[in-house]
C-alpha cells in the first residue's frame, strides 16, 4: 500500500472524550466576563442564573474566578461541602433548579489565597467542566475573572460552542475602555456578544427613592451603541442588591418589585429570544424633533423633522431628514411616503391623523401611536411590550 493510500485514524483521548460529553448535556452555555474588576459581574452572574432557575430551568453556575471565588457567598452555600465519587465531583445544588461549582468550596480556610500560576489554573478550569457532574442543564453560566487573560481564553478554548458572552460594566470611563477590549476579545475568538450589561446606573436613595448618577449614566449603552453589538439593559446601584448579595439573597428572590430585580428580569427575557432563536431585531422607525436617541419623539407625524431607523437589538441610528422631503401640503401622506421608502417593519409616533393612518395602512407599515418622551423611551417600551408578547 502506497503512502497516499493509507487512512489516518485519529482518536480523541480520554480528557478530550470527558470534556465533550459533559458539554454535550448542556442546551446553552453563557459566558459572562468584564474588562476590569469591581463592576458587579458576579452580581449580574448570580441574579440572571437565579432568575432563569425561577422560570423552571436546570442552571448551572461555574464560578471560574480561581482567585477571587465569590459565587457560593452570594447564594449562602459558602460552608457547603464538595463530595465525589468515581464519575467525578458533585457540584453543590441550590434548589431547586441551581447547581453551583467554585474553588471557594475546595479551600480549607476562605482566608487563604491561590498562589498558582497559569498551567494548574487551566488544568483546574478543565476539571471543573468536565469532571463536575453537571448532568442536563438547560444553561451553564460561566462567571469568569476580570480580564481577557488566561482564564478568559482557556474557558474560550474549552466552550468552543458557547451561546456567547455578555459583557459587565459600570457607567464610567475608565470601566467602558476596558469593556471595549472584552468585546474585541469576543470578536477575535468568534464569541457571540449577546450584550452589554450597565450595572451601577444610577444610585437609588433609599430615603428619597431618587437617582444619583454617582458614576454617570448611559455609558454603557453608548458603547454598544458604537461597538455594534446589543444592549441588555441597566442595572441601578441599589443597597439592596449589595445587602442581598452579602445576605447570600439574590435581588430576583429578595424584591421583585425592585427596579434592578425587574431589569434583571428584562435581560433574561432578551437572552432568552436571543438563545432560543427568537428574531426581536425589527427596523423600527421613530418620528423625532432631532437626529438622536436622546431627542424627544415628535408628537406630530406628519410634521417629523427626522426619521430615524432603530435597530432595536445593537441600538445601531440611520439618520434621515424629513424636513427637506416634504412639500406645504399633505404632510401627513408625504411624511408616509417617506417612510415607505425606509421599509420599516414599524413606526412608532405621537399622532397621526387621518391622510397619514391611511396611507400607512396602505403601506401595510404598523403605526404605533401615543409615544411620548425620547427616542430611546419609545424603543424600549416597544421592546418591554415585545417581550411581554
């Protein structure tokens, strides 16, 4: 037999084989990372992963911060012990949907640090997804340390079919550059973003119940907003999120009516859509008094200044002029004329009158009438009714 002929048999070891079939139990695996510390990431961890356990399904937590482990103290299950057997380590069930991996559980004393340098802390990260019994989970939340270093591309290399990653920041400057990197580190590596998270926006007195822009606001949305990838929404810095944390009570089962606790809930819904395949990305077009998301939504739709397209998922603005489309009469049918040619799969205004509602529905375009406030107000009420749906 010739060299060309032979047949090339390659087989896959038993570390290999062991990590495939683990993974191959799990539906859909989130990654969830951030460019610096301190930001909340294993607050947005613990409430989005206890809100999906909420809804029925079977969730995992894998806290791969090997160093800085805080996963088990914000569910209460610090002092739980980790016990194996021949198939492999059982992670510590949270009932009654949740199951939860972390060095926390394997470290004598929680005072004493990990000195390791990266090779054990990639062998470490391969056991803990391949040799935890994790079983049929529905999802695997991957809380990783801040960063784009070691552990961030080591769970890359090992999740290599990852739903994707959301990305955790806080308003500020110095938060969003490194955030920027986290999405470039996705994109290089072929990690869907499902999102950006704004955590922190916005203090709440708990006296007066008013916001405090304590470390700005919006921040986070603009960086979506520029980087092109979907904005999941903003979580306020509430002390009862932080007490919740401490007390091992997640905001979603502490306070549901509490704002973070809703936003939290929102989140879940649009990665939900997202994992589930559930297309939300619509052309939505906004009647408005200026060429911004921050501009207020025109009330009349006839006499829009501005037409603006708004991809409801990345928040991604075309920008076009009414004004100058326009003649002295018929506004309302000329305005949706305009719109006809922006193909919209909505519209969404203050008024319309009868000559502008006629020609939209002969247009075969929705018109959704009664917004008020900003451009960015309109969306995201279109997107909480959407979700409701």
């Amino acid at each position: 037999m010739e060299d060309s002929d032979k047949i090339e048999v390659k087989t896959m070891d038993d570390k290999d084989y062991r990590l495939k079939k683990s993974l191959a139990r799990i539906k859909h695996k989130i990654i969830v990372m951030s460019g610096k510390g301190g930001v909340g990431k294993s607050t947005v961890t613990v409430n989005l992963a206890t809100a999906l356990a909420i809804r029925g399904y079977e969730v995992g937590i894998l806290d791969a911060d090997i160093h800085g482990p805080n996963i088990p103290k914000m569910l209460n299950i610090e002092n739980e012990p980790v016990i194996s057997d021949e198939e492999g380590l059982i992670p510590v069930f949270v009932p009654p949907h949740m199951k939860v991996m972390s060095m926390a559980f394997l470290l004598q004393d929680p005072d004493t640090p990990v000195v390791w340098r990266g090779p054990i802390k990639m062998g470490a990260l391969r056991q803990f997804v391949a040799e935890v019994r994790w079983g049929d989970l529905d999802f695997l939340i991957v809380d990783l340390p801040p960063g784009t270093g070691d552990e961030p591309l080591t769970i890359a290399q090992l999740i290599d079919d990852a739903d994707g990653v959301i990305i955790v920041t806080t308003p500020q400057d110095v938060a969003l550059l490194d955030s920027r990197k986290s999405v470039t580190f996705a994109q290089a590596l072929k990690l869907p973003v499902l999102g950006i998270v704004e955590n922190m926006s916005g203090l709440i007195c708990p006296h007066c119940h008013n916001t405090i822009d304590l470390f700005k606001k919006g921040g986070g949305e603009r960086a979506a907003e520029q980087m092109g990838v979907p904005f999941l929404g903003r979580v306020p810095l509430d002390p009862e999120v932080v007490m919740g944390g401490d007390d091992g009570m997640p905001i979603v089962v502490k306070d549901k009516d509490n704002l973070a606790s809703k936003a939290f809930d929102e989140m879940v819904e649009r990665i939900l859509a997202k994992v589930n395949g559930e297309n939300e990305m619509v052309r939505l077009c906004v009647t408005a008094e200026g060429p911004t998301l921050d501009d207020l939504v025109e009330e009349d739709f006839g006499h829009a200044k501005y037409l603006l397209i708004v991809d409801p998922d990345t928040w991604a603005v075309e920008v076009n002029d009414n004004l100058k489309k326009y003649t002295d009469v018929g506004h309302g049918i000329m305005t949706a004329e305009n719109v006809g040619k922006l193909k919209p799969d909505a519209v969404l205004t203050g008024f319309a009158g009868d000559h502008g509602r006629r020609k939209m529905e002969a247009l075969g375009i929705k018109l959704i009438m009664d917004e008020e406030g900003t451009v960015r107000d309109a969306v995201n009420g279109y997107i909480r009714r959407h979700m409701q749906k």
